[in-house]
C-alpha cells in the first residue's frame, strides 16, 4: 500500500490501526515504531495518533478534519508542530 493512500493511523491497545479512504488495515506494532519508518509527511496528532498532513482539509482549536468526515483529536503538545507543517504545505 502506498503511503499517500493512509490518512491516518491510530493507537488501539498493541494494534495500530491504518486508515486509508476506502479500507483500514491492522497491525501488531507500537504507534511509536510504525511512526520511524514513515515518511516526513506523517505528523503525530496526538498520543495515540499519526496523521499524513496531505490529508488534512482543516484545523479548528484541537481537532483536524479529514475526508469522509473524520475528525482526529490534537494533543496541546503537538499543536505548534502541526500548525508549523500546515503552513509549509500551504506556500
């Protein structure tokens, strides 16, 4: 599967859970160990969640929204990060 295909992936106890527009795929691995081999345009969101930014549609407070109605929760501590990433991509 094609990395730009993923829209997101979220933490579910030891599985990671990728989610592409038309399927999700699950995985016995860490949020932490899928995130190193995953390309620059992979941002965390949140502890339990990874987010291609390609995706992201928009940005309100603490939550990013992405297509097919779906909403990602965004930790304080990686807010900055995220804004500094939304910006780049819009220039």
């Amino acid at each position: 599967m094609p990395y730009n295909d993923i829209m997101y992936i979220e933490k579910n106890g030891h599985d990671v859970i990728l989610h592409t527009t038309s399927n999700v795929f699950v995985e016995r691995i860490s949020l932490n160990e899928i995130s190193k081999r995953l390309p620059v345009f992979f941002i965390r969101a949140h502890k339990s969640y990874i987010v291609n930014i390609n995706k992201v549609l928009s940005l309100r407070i603490n939550e990013l929204f992405l297509p097919n109605n779906v909403t990602i929760p965004v930790s304080r501590s990686y807010l900055t990060n995220i804004k500094k990433k939304l910006l780049e991509i819009a220039r």
